[in-house]
C-alpha cells in the first residue's frame, strides 16, 4: 500500500470572522487551527485562511477558500465547498 503525501488525516477548526460585503456575498478571514492524526510528530499546525462565500438560500451557501500553510509540510490549498445548514 503506498500513501501520497497529500494523503492527510486532520481535524481542522478555522476561526474565521465574517464580513458582507453585498447582500448575500461574505469575505471570511483567519486562522486555521489543525490537527493531523497520524502523519508528523508535530501534530499541530496553524494555517491562515481567506475566503468567500455565497448564500444561495437561506439554508444554502456555496464558498471557496485558499488556505496559506506557514511550515513546508503544511502545503497551501485552494477549496471549493458547500454548506447545507438543517
């Protein structure tokens, strides 16, 4: 069995702050706070977050986020998502 090294297990919590700028369309910013379970020996990594989102409907939004790993092994990533809220 081989493993890419893109490969991770994390648990990611971003603390973003939230910002409208037309109704509707929202800029979020801020940290990342991961944890990577069983890929270093440094298991916590902080990245920095910025994205966008897109309310569709009230209980739908659409959003894209690029995330800026401080530490080489923690690669920067473009992400394209979709929120469902019940």
């Amino acid at each position: 069995m081989t493993s890419n090294l893109y490969d991770f297990k994390f648990i990611n919590a971003p603390i973003y702050l939230k910002y409208e700028v037309a109704n509707g369309l929202y800029i979020l910013a801020g940290p990342s706070l991961n944890y990577f379970i069983d890929f270093f020996s440094n298991k916590f990594k902080v990245r920095a977050d910025l994205s966008t989102s897109y309310q569709i409907s009230r209980s739908l939004d659409i959003h894209l986020k690029y995330t800026l790993g401080f530490e080489e092994i923690s690669p920067n990533g473009l992400f394209l998502g979709l929120d469902f809220k019940l």
